[in-house]
C-alpha cells in the first residue's frame, strides 16, 4: 500500500531530477492505495503527506487485526440501520409492536435521517435529553436500549468501529416516589371493581400477578387443596387481533405461587358464577397455534376474554375513588404485593422468584429503595448478639 505522490513522475530526469506530472499543483498531491477486507481496491487522497502516511499506517495495522472497518459501509441511514435491526430480531409479537412504535415515533424522526457513520456521542446525547421532555424515566430507558442495541449490531457487522452509545447518560429513575396503597385502599380497590372483577385486585395485591397473568389464568391454574396458583400463560390483546393466551413476559414468569387464605376466599366466591368456557386462540406454543375453549376466570361484561384498554377504562375512576394518583396502573398491587414480601424479610431470591423475575438483579434495580428495613433488622440482629458484651474496645476504654 504505496502512499503516491501525484504531482510528479515515478521516473527522475537528468541528474535524478523529479520530473513534474500532468496534474502537477492542482488537486490533492498525495494517495493512499490499499485492498480492502473484500479484496477490492480502494484509495484515498490527501494534501498533507503526514496525513497519508498516518492513514496508510492505520489501515495496515487494521487489516492486519482484523478490524479494518469500510468507511462506507457506515453511510447507511439510521433509518435502514433500524429496519434492518428490526426485521432480525425474534421477538414476540407484543414486544415487536413496541419496539416498532418505539422506532417510528422516537429514534428514526430524530436520528433517521443521519448515517450511521455520521453519528456521535454528542448527537445520542442530545437526542436523550430531548426524549426525556416527552417519555418518562422508565419509557425513556427502554427506547434507548433499542438504540443501543442497534448501533451494538452496527459495531458487530463492521459497519462502524465503537457505538455512539457509550457511556451516555439517561435520567435518574425516582423510585422513592413509588406509592403503595394501604390495607384499606386494597379492599377499597377490590370493592369498587365490577363483581366480575373484584377478586382480581386480590390476586394482584396477594399474589403479584401482572395484569395480563391475572386475565390469562384459568380455573385449572387455581389449587385451592394445596394452596397453589400457577401462572403459565397471559392474555394478551394487540390492535386488530382478538384477545388470545400467549407466553409469559419471561422464562421465569411460569410459576407457581403460594396462594393465601384472602385471595383463596375471594377467588372461591368468585368462582361460583363464572361463566362457561370461551373460545381463544392459543399462542402459547409459538410453532402451533390452536383455537380451544380456556375456562378464563375473569371476564367482560359479555362475558368474553378482558380487553387490556376496557380493563383500564373500568380502573381509572375506580383507582381515582380509592384515593390513589392519577396514572396509578393495576401494577401498582404487583408492587405493594413485593414490598409485603420484602418488608415481611424476604430474600432477595424469594421476591425474584414470586414475582417472576428474569433474574435477581432485575428485582434489586426495581426495589433497592425498599430494603433499608431490612438492613436496620439485620444490625439490630448485630446489636443483638454482640452489644451486650464487653469489647476489646470498650475493655481498652475503661482500662484508661
């Protein structure tokens, strides 16, 4: 890989004199000629012979690692870097359609016109920042991992050397202004619902389903001999799609609950005028859809699988006479059931696995802030054991 000079001839004159060329004093003087990782030739130009020498330098070391990188492999758009991103990924369907909303409202009017070579940290920084006046802390998050994750593949294809993504900074998530409804604002929530929907706050207050588990639970998954309740499913409900049984959020998320003595009563006389099955859809094998009658045991008012959006329609002016915040979700239960289980001394794996979490350091992100009780307990235990002795300190203090 030669570094030319162009303006004058390889062959010298009389004396060894350099002989001018043609395009002697006009143009870029100096050329890099190299062949690239798909054996094509390729070259560049420069003004200044230290700049060649250095990108020929560069280029030869890269291509001798391993990390040669085309430099226009990364003029693609973010716009295609995200569709192709997209289209390769296999996620489920509720998960696809959100990370295509997330892609077309977010990340490609923002950075879609942009190729992908172009962009840099600064850019993804100020892009967050002007997310962050329209998502939420926790919406945000999630957006930008689909960011993330694209220029992460983008690296991997060798269409950019390192991620404009490194090391940005995403807003603080406040969990201290979580609010988790009293003993009475439970009951108050459970008696407020629709009969038909009553015990359902008891399975997420005393169980800590999430929603689509609590509507995707059907009577076989309740043991009421063994105190059991299994969760194996969830009902899920997309735009343009009936309601239908698919796989839970997680591997984790199939498990089996201790079922408590309130929420076994509600269920039992709930369960005394549940309707016949229903005719769903059954994605829950991915490879095998089948039509089948599910023994749901929550219900609409015709007694057809819950919708999600009539679901809220039915919560909002029952959560807003309970007394709780606006924007206050069915998952809020889900919370107040895994803080009982932390402040009751739960282990960290203990709530991971009731809740059906993919793994413990997702419930420590989510509920860190709730274990300082647990941490004043543990000292007490300390105090406890060892205050009521005499130290080596104590020993030396009175001795002097």
């Amino acid at each position: 890989m030669p570094v030319d000079d162009l303006w004058y001839l390889v062959n010298r004159g009389l004396g060894g004199a350099r002989l001018p060329s043609r395009r002697h004093g006009r143009g870029k003087r100096w050329r890099v000629r190299w062949i690239d990782g798909n054996g094509a030739k390729r070259e560049r130009m420069f003004e200044r012979k230290t700049d060649a020498e250095r990108f020929d330098a560069n280029v030869r070391a890269d291509l001798s690692r391993g990390q040669y990188i085309d430099d226009r492999a990364g003029r693609i758009t973010v716009a295609t870097l995200a569709e192709n991103w997209r289209t390769g990924q296999l996620h489920i369907e509720s998960t696809a359609i959100r990370v295509e909303h997330a892609l077309r409202l977010h990340i490609v009017p923002g950075l879609g016109q942009l190729q992908v070579g172009q962009v840099r940290h600064s850019k993804v920084q100020a892009w967050v920042r002007d997310r962050s006046q329209v998502l939420a802390p926790t919406t945000l998050r999630v957006v930008y991992g689909y960011l993330n994750a694209m220029f992460a593949s983008a690296v991997r294809d060798r269409l950019i050397a390192a991620s404009p993504c490194d090391s940005i900074k995403l807003p603080a998530i406040d969990r201290g202004k979580r609010v988790i409804p009293s003993p009475e604002q439970v009951h108050r929530l459970a008696a407020l619902m629709p009969e038909r929907l009553s015990a359902a706050v008891y399975v997420a207050a005393g169980c800590g389903l999430r929603l689509g588990e609590v509507l995707g639970l059907e009577v076989e998954d309740i043991d009421f001999e063994r105190a059991e309740l299994s969760v194996r499913q969830q009902l899920k409900s997309h735009k343009g799609r009936p309601p239908y049984l698919g796989q839970p959020k997680t591997k984790t998320s199939v498990r089996t609950i201790e079922l408590p003595d309130v929420v076994a009563a509600a269920l039992r006389r709930h369960l005394e005028s549940v309707p016949d099955p229903v005719l769903v859809d059954d994605d829950t094998d991915p490879r095998r859809t089948v039509r089948r009658p599910a023994a749901l045991v929550f219900r609409g008012a015709g007694r057809d699988p819950v919708v999600a959006s009539t679901f809220s329609r039915t919560w909002t002016p029952v959560r807003a006479k309970a007394g709780l915040p606006l924007r206050w979700g069915f998952h809020g239960l889900r919370h107040y059931y895994a803080t009982l289980l932390i402040h009751a001394g739960a282990s960290v794996k203990t709530v991971q696995l009731a809740l059906g979490h993919s793994t413990p350091t997702v419930t420590l992100n989510e509920y860190v802030h709730e274990w300082p009780d647990v941490l004043d307990r543990t000292r007490s235990l300390v105090d406890g054991a060892l205050g009521g002795r005499e130290t080596a300190a104590t020993s030396a203090a009175s001795r002097a």
